[in-house]
C-alpha cells in the first residue's frame, strides 16, 4: 500500500511539473506574430483588450475591439504582409511587450506590442505600427 501511495505521489508531481513547464513555456506572442505574418486582422482581433491604443502610421486612435480591427484589416489591405519577426521580448506579467519587424507592401514596419495578462487571458492593449 505505501509504495502504490509513494508511486501515485511521484506521478502527481511529475504530471504538475510538466503542467507547469508547459505553461511557463507558452509564448503569447507566437499566435500574435502567426496573425500579423497572414494579414489576418479577424483572428488578431481576437486578442484586443476591449478598448485599446492602436498607433498606425502616426495616426493615433485609442479605440474599441471592432474599431481597431477595421483600422488593421485596412492597414493589411493597403499593405500586404510578407513577413513578422520578433526581435525583442521583454516584461513580466502582468504586461510585456515586443517589438517585431513587418515586411508588407514592399515596405519595413517596426510594430510593437503591449501585452496584459489578466485572469481570464492575455489581451494586446497596445499596438503601434511605424515605417522603419
């Protein structure tokens, strides 16, 4: 009885441990940056905070959800992305931020983003846009 207490003790803890690396590893950003790269205003809609600040092309616009997204789906349509990559993560939660490089359009963008973990999900609060 007391090794199949010891044993099940040891598989609980490996179980948490790897629930817990699995958590701490996951990046928010990765999503984030897989939506830029595609163009996809929608599906990165869905990780804007109810209002937020959303900077494009100096033009600045603290806004809602749906405002900012018709703002990047017209951003995409006047400029359509080839590439993101993320040069800088930085931060702890609850914000972090990073600043990515766009190729869209035949141009270079420098985009940064301010994320803010809450308790019930990570929400970009801030999005800047600017020619490099």
């Amino acid at each position: 009885m007391r090794s199949v207490l010891l044993s099940l003790f040891a598989l609980t803890f490996s179980v948490a441990t790897l629930l817990g690396q699995s958590r701490a590893e996951q990046d928010v950003f990765v999503p984030i940056a897989k939506y830029l790269q595609a163009g996809d205003s929608e599906k990165l809609s869905a990780w804007f905070a109810h209002n937020l600040e959303i900077e494009v092309l100096g033009s600045v616009n603290v806004c809602s959800k749906a405002q900012a997204k018709q703002i990047l789906k017209e951003f995409f349509t006047n400029y359509t992305p080839k590439s993101f990559a993320i040069a800088i993560r930085s931060g702890k939660a609850p914000m972090k931020y990073a600043i990515g490089s766009l190729s869209a359009g035949g141009e270079k963008f420098r985009v940064t983003l301010f994320v803010k973990t809450q308790e019930d999900g990570n929400f970009i609060q801030q999005l800047r846009i600017e020619k490099e």
